[in-house]
C-alpha cells in the first residue's frame, strides 16, 4: 500500500517529509507570503508530495478525459481526482476490489483524492432523498436504487485505495433557507464523525496509509460556516475540503467570505482544499485566502467545448473560443511557449478545423493546453510565494476579454 | 515543394532512389516472392520513401483519428490518406490554399494519398447524378449542392498538395449490370484522361513534384476489369489504385480474381494500390497476388467500436471485442508485447472499462492497437518476401475465432 517502512536518514529533506508524514501531520509550510494568507509547502501522502499550492485534473471515472498517465506525467500533474459516485457504478466496487483499487486499475502511480459521493447523488440524481441514515437516490441512467452512507461512502474509498478520501456531507440546493442549511449542517458533523469512525476501522483493517480530510459546510451564511468549521475542527482531521461554494452563480465576494469565515478557525498547519473552485481568477484569489488545494472541472470541460485558456502575460489569461471563425485560418500555434510539443506544432486553424469536425484529437490538444495552463499558473503562484512577490501580484491577476 | 534538387552523390542508395525518382519511375522493386506475385520495395515520393507493401492508416479529414502525428511516427507510419470529399468539403480549399496544403496544415511531414472524391460523392450522398461532365451531388448534412469533375478533383488535391492524387472515377452500385458497368468504365477511362490532362497542366504551374495514379475499374466483369486495365495502362500512368473491389459482402475469390484480372495487365514495375482492402487476411492474400499498397477504415473504424486485432501467433490473428464482460476483470496489458509503452501498460479490463463509459481515451488506445498490428503485419511480410519464406506463408495466414 506504499507505506513508507525505512526512514530515509541519508536525505534531509525526505527524512522532515517522512516524520512530517510519521506524525500524521501531513502538510509542510515552506514559505507564507507576507501580506496574505497565502502559503506554499508539501502535502506528504503514501503515494507521492504534492507540491501546493496544487490544482487537482479531474478523472471522474478513473480517466482523465482524453489523457493518457504519461500525458498527466509531461503535464507535471502531481495528484488527480476521481469520483465516488461515478466509480462506484462503473466499473463497480467487485471489479475494483479485484483491480486492486484505483491506481492499479488505472495505472497512475502518484496520488489520487476521491470524494464521498454525496454531492453527485445530490446533484446528478433528480430523484433523491436524505434521511440519518444516509442518501436514497436513483441512477439517472439505469434508474437503478443505490443506497449511500458514510460507512459504505468509506467502504468504497478504502477499496478505491485513494490517498485522500472526503467524508460524507449533506449538500444542498443554493436557494436553501437557514433552518435547512442548518439543519443539513448538523447532520453533516453527524455524518463526518460516523466517516471517521467508519475509515479508521477499515484502515486498520486493511493497513494502508491513506487520510481522510473533513467537509465544513453552511451554506452561504456565515454563522454557520464559522459553526461548521470549529465543529468539524473538534473532529481532529488532517486536513479539509471547504464544501458548497462553488454552487455557481453567487457573487465571487460571497464565495471569497464564505471561504475566509472558514480558514480563520481552522487550524494553519493542516492543508485546505477548496472543492469545485475554479477559474484561475478564482484560485488566485482563494490561494490569497489561505487555500492550499483545487479541482474544478472547468479546465478540462471547457477543454471538450473548444474553450481554450491561455496566458495573456503574467498579470492575466483569455479565453479563446477557438472554433471561431477568426481562427480557422489563424495559422500560428496552439500555444507557442507550451512545454508540450503538438501545442507548439499544430496551428490554432487545424485545431479550430478539428473541433468544427468534431475530430477525437480536437478533445486531447485543447485538454492539453487548459491543464498546462492551469499546472503553470500554480508553478507562478508558488515561485510568487516563495519570493515574497505574491503580495503585491494576485490582486492584479484577472482575465483580459 | 519538396522537389529534390541535388543528386545526393556521395550515398549510392540515395542516388539510386533519386534516379528512380527523376525517371518518373517512383518504383523499386528489391525483392520478390519465388512463388507467388508478392513483392517488396520502396515508392521513392517527393516527402519520403515509402516500404512497400504497405498500409496507409486513413487521415479522413486531415487526422488519423484520435492520434498525434507524434502518434504516427511511433507506430512508424511511411504515409496516411486523405479524403479529398472531406476536406473540400471541411476546411474548404480557401482555407486549405492559404495553410499551404494539408501538410502544412496539419504538420505531417510524411507523404500523404488522397483519393479523387468520386467514391464519397456516389456512396455518402444518396441525391447525386454522374453525367459526362461529372458528378453533381448534395452534401448529406448541409444539402448543399456540389458539383465535381476531374478537373474540379485535379485542382483540389493540386491545392491539397498530396505526394500521390487520384483520378476521378465513376462508381457503381455492386448489383450493376454488364452494360451499366461497361458505360461507366468507359466513362472513367474518358476521366481518367482529362484527369491527367488537368493534373500536369496544375503540376506545371504549381512546380511541385506529386504523382497521380490512374484507377482501372470494371466491376465484378472479368472481361472488363482487362479491358479496363489495358486502357488505363495506356495512359501511362507512374502507378494505379484498383477500384472498385471493396463493395462489401461479395465471396473474396471474386474479389481476388477481379484483381488478378488486373494485376496481370498492369506494367510489373508501376506501384499497384488496391482501394479500400482489407482485412487483415486479405491483405496477405492481396499481397501474395502483387498488391503494394493499402488503406482501410477497417484498423480505425473497428478500433473506434471496441474491436481489436490482436496478434494470436505468427501465422494468425484474433478479434477481441474488449468491451465484452469476459475482459472487465482480465487485467493482463492490452498488449504486452506492443512498442507503445500505454498498450503494455494499461489493462484490458481498464480498456474495457474506458468503453463501457465511453471515455475518450478508449478510442486512441484502441486505435493504436489497432494500426500497430496492421504496419507490424506490414513488416512481418515485408520481411518474409525478403528472406523468401513468404511464398510457404501466406495461403496459411488467416483469423483464428
């Protein structure tokens, strides 16, 4: 399972990693800026360090849409993220129990976080219904019944062997009252406890080296996000994933608060991550706040949409529609600076001419392109960090029309 | 253009090849089979030298779908196709004449075949109507209306800029009559001859140095398919395309005896390439009756479907439908004796997985397998002819179930 057995005493620095990773606290914060929240280190797990600020691409069924592992390799991607929900229905859980977990069924060796579930069978499913226990909801393909819980959520991640599993959280619709948002709240802190339970026994009894990180919620109030967070803090996890704030459609100052109303109270040396966020505006300014990880779909959906996002200078990125008429006979490269050479090579009219036809390769080129972007983009900020710079840049970074 | 201009003196081989090349003859035949018509050689091109006999994988509308050519060079293609309909229709030729040909357009640098048009025309519009002139027809998805003659195919993949154009010929339903069959061969040789007339006369003025192939025809009629070869031998063409065989669902000895009808006729130092062949099994019988090149959906299309060709041993291969439930728990490599590092190491049950949930990367995975059996199986005879084993070979070589 990729435990770590001899401390490397050669290595300084693999030997702090590895007490890091000895005494359950798995985050090492190299360098902070000085006027922001914003911080860089390493994120030790079994599998791998992840270097944060980090993006996590997202392989919902085990596959990162039309890449290959030695393209997330080329990428530089240090971790990606799979899906409960959708792995749980294919391949199924007696399949992946034979694979051997996630990793050895997909064959990507450095670490991989999956989520609890929940928020697909809230949001995929039209029919669904919470109760203590857990969630009822149909498959909207199949219309098959499944039944999830925060045990079986953590039966499924312990057999997907990821190196950060999620609790199990309620979600709710963005138009939630406060009784609602509170009451969901609550059961969630009921339901985190019963994940933790639930993961600790299964990794003993399995004996691997995997963490689980806790879910504040609270909806858009802020009472309850501070609530949500000093309750889930008490639970002692090793890390978090800030849930709800990326429903879409809210004001970016009310998602900015809902985040701060958290980082406050939870504890600074334990690693945050941000679920479902965002444009690279958005995790500029979330980096700023204290946030230490990223997955969105944006990168890679958009990718499959023809929308490209590309570095317009070091303060701002564009989005390129490029299937525009403007670009089919725009004949200079994808991305001339891109450390991928069929980004350098094919032109931006063969890549318009691909999407137009609807050609397969279309699909991986501009996934390509927005996952390096947004892998550099975390490059920058990181080397910001590191010298001091980052202060006096993140405020300026937008994106240019 | 790629026109060689200095005789490469110092190395014999490449003199040679240039010689061949300058002489209009692009052929040279190395070795031959003692006991069949099977032999190996090399098509000396403007872009490159191509191995015969040889597979070209179909590059439809200007890519080889799903793959880089980054791709292509690994699975060590010599020369793709391209479908002059397509890319006529998509990008369109104003386009394609400022990217300066589809080399440039979409950077293969390797030698590329286009056909005339004339079969995607007959088969994909089901409103068309062949006169003297050409062939008027409506676009299936826009119902646009098109007219195309051989100058009009001339012109195109004279802007199209491909190593080896093919003249328009008039294409017939497979339950055509002896005097449909014989009014539309007569017709085609009429084309074939104002084809030539048009391509020398854009040759001149474009200066490039691209080859055009004529195509004997003559339907399932012994007594035209000869007749049909003798009139186009004629018009001295520097290599031929045989049409017409691929129909679909005729016993293959027809389809074999037409080609020999035809093979007999034509001049033995002139490639012969024969359209739309084949499975694997008829490529070793094609080749064993003097066939040199070939191009297939089969490989890709059947890749794009779940449909693999693996290697069972040397003298056979099998179809795997990797979709089926007996390989979603088969975890051995894809391929494990494969030269592309992902065949080897993703599994079947993880390919199988990729096309149950129709995830993209299913479709180059596939698609490699796919064409790195058929250039292998390329090699395999290659050597064969070579070392004369070919002839004890091939009436063995066929599909186990």
């Amino acid at each position: 399972m990729g435990l770590l057995v001899e401390p490397p005493l050669a290595n300084p620095r693999k030997l702090l990693a590895y007490l890091v990773y000895m005494s359950q606290n798995i985050f090492n914060i190299e360098h902070r800026c000085s006027k922001s929240k914003a911080r860089s280190g390493q994120v030790t797990l079994a599998r791998g360090v992840v270097n944060t600020p980090i993006f996590m691409p997202i392989g919902t069924l085990g596959s990162v849409k039309s890449l290959t592992n030695q393209d997330l390799l080329n990428l530089r991607a240090e971790i990606i993220l799979g899906n409960t929900y959708h792995l749980w229905l294919k391949p199924d859980m007696e399949i992946m129990q034979q694979a051997g977990g996630l990793h050895k069924f997909g064959g990507w060796k450095r670490p991989i976080l999956t989520d609890s579930g929940g928020f697909q069978a809230f949001s995929l499913s039209k029919i669904r219904k919470f109760t203590e226990e857990g969630v009822t909801f149909r498959v909207p393909a199949s219309g098959q019944k499944r039944f999830l819980s925060p045990e079986i959520s953590m039966q499924i991640q312990t057999t997907l062997d990821s190196d950060i599993a999620l609790v199990l959280d309620e979600c709710l619709p963005a138009e939630a009252t406060f009784a609602e948002a509170s009451s969901a709240m609550h059961r969630t802190h009921r339901w985190a406890k019963r994940s933790k339970t639930e993961y600790e026994r299964l990794k003993k009894l399995a004996g691997h080296s995997n963490h689980l990180f806790g879910i504040p919620q609270g909806a858009q109030f802020s009472e309850l996000r501070k609530q949500s967070a000093q309750m889930i803090k008490e639970l002692d996890f090793v890390g978090y994933s800030i849930g709800g704030v990326a429903n879409g459609g809210e004001p970016e100052e009310i998602m900015y608060s809902q985040v701060v109303a958290q980082t406050e109270i939870l504890e600074d040396h334990k690693p945050r991550h941000l679920l479902g966020v965002g444009t690279p505006r958005d995790i500029v300014q979330m980096v700023a706040r204290g946030i230490d990880m990223f997955d969105c779909v944006y990168p890679t959906r958009n990718a499959r949409h023809g929308s490209l996002v590309l570095k317009n200078d070091e303060n701002s990125y564009k989005i390129v529609h490029i299937s525009a008429s403007r670009y089919a006979t725009d004949f200079s490269p994808i991305n001339p600076d891109s450390r991928i050479p069929e980004l350098r090579e094919y032109t931006k009219a063969y890549l318009c001419h691909l999407f137009r036809s609807k050609e397969l390769l279309a699909y991986r080129l501009a996934t390509l392109q927005n996952l390096e972007f947004y892998i550099d983009l975390m490059d920058t900020i990181k080397a910001k960090i590191k010298s001091d710079t980052f202060g006096d840049w993140w405020q300026t970074y937008d994106r240019v029309k």
